[in-house]
C-alpha cells in the first residue's frame, strides 16, 4: 500500500473504533432508559461527525498529495486547474472591466497555468455537509463516487437530525436498530471515497494528460 492509503487506513480506523465504543456503551445500557437515550443521542452527534470530518480528511489528503508533486497549473486536468485557479479568478471578479480582464487574459493567465499548483480554496461543507454537497464536492474534483446519491436519504436524514441534537431539541432516536441503518449508510459512503481517492493519487487522474498521448495508450492496448 502507498504511504496515501495508510494515511487514509489509519484515519478511518480510528473514527470506526470510537464510533464502536460508544456503541458498546448504547448497548450495555437498559432498553429505552434515560443512559440510553443520552448515549444514542452521542452516538448519533459522534456519527456524523466523524462523516464530515473524513470526508473533509479525504478532500484535503488529495489535494495535499497533488500539491507535493509540484506540478505546474497547467499539467492538471480540468476540474483541478479550475480549484487551484480559484483565488486568481476571486480576485478578478473584484474589477470586470474591459481593461482589467484585457490585462488578466494577455499577460496573467498563461503565467498562472506555469505556477506550481497550490490550492488557497479547498472544499467545504459550510457547516452542513448535505448529501448533495458531497456529491458536488466529489464531482469537482472529479470523483465517482456513486453511493453518496444512492443513500442520499439516509445522509440526509443523518445530517437533519444532528443539527436538532445541536440545536438543543429533544431528538430521540428509538433504539440500536433504528440508528444502525444510517451507520450502515454512512460507512459505506466513506469507504467509497476512500476508495476513490487512493485510486485518484495512485493512478494520477489529476493530470491533464495530452490527445496524443491518450491515443498512443489506446493503439498499444490493441
């Protein structure tokens, strides 16, 4: 395995190993008694948490590992080149006249795709990551990652009732079996980027790899 994949391994262990604990501790206690119901409540805040907080792990590990390369913006693929432009094209958008873009395009822009990538902007969850927010995120940065929309629901409903427990209002959530389905949901959806990122870094999909050399590759496998 690559030192990217144990990274990835190492953070997912742990965040499993915790969620199991307090499961444990859901468990052992009296069926529908006030420690349960505390504990579920835990349970359920810690879950989510620790879905955001991965997702956002494996977003920044990429991005990370596309950096150390040191590559220059233009030898990146679309969606990349677009992220690591973001903070040249912000800043642009603070003065659209014709003589400001005139100067951008003529004399900046090439300079920029001849950069070293650094991404100022990284992917967010604006405090809420949303199921389609992490469908959008995947897609930028061109991931496939198809469980997200196929247990949109259930990380709906994760997100939904999380922000009642934060928001203080009295959510219960009935028993083990009740909370298991979206633990289920949210693991599968986590492995899944997991996967797809290793498999991004190693493969190297960010790159922008020419026509050319894309045609060659396709003649040899004849």
């Amino acid at each position: 395995m690559s030192a990217w994949s144990d990274q990835i391994e190492a953070d997912l262990k742990w965040r499993e190993a915790e969620i199991a604990s307090l499961k444990l501790l859901a468990a052992s206690a009296d069926h529908a008694s006030d420690r349960q119901r505390a504990v579920l409540r835990a349970l359920w805040a810690m879950l989510y948490a620790h879905y955001e907080g991965f997702c956002l792990f494996c977003w920044n590990l990429m991005l990370d590992a596309i950096e150390k390369e040191a590559c220059a913006i233009e030898d990146l693929n679309e969606n990349f080149a677009k992220l690591a432009m973001a903070d040249a094209f912000n800043k642009l958008r603070s003065d659209l006249s014709s003589d400001r873009i005139w100067i951008f395009i003529r004399n900046e822009f090439q300079t920029h795709l001849k950069t070293a990538v650094k991404f100022e902007k990284r992917l967010e969850t604006r405090s809420n990551l949303w199921p389609n927010l992490a469908v959008e995120n995947n897609r930028a940065i061109g991931l496939d990652c198809n469980l997200f929309e196929e247990n949109a629901a259930l990380i709906k409903g994760l997100v939904s009732r999380r922000n009642e427990i934060a928001h203080g209002k009295k959510m219960v959530i009935k028993d083990l079996k009740e909370y298991q389905s979206y633990e289920n949901a949210t693991l599968l959806v986590m492995h899944e980027l997991a996967v797809c990122v290793v498999n991004a870094i190693e493969c190297r999909t960010f790159l922008n790899i020419a026509p050319a050399i894309v045609t060659l590759q396709n003649q040899s496998q004849k």
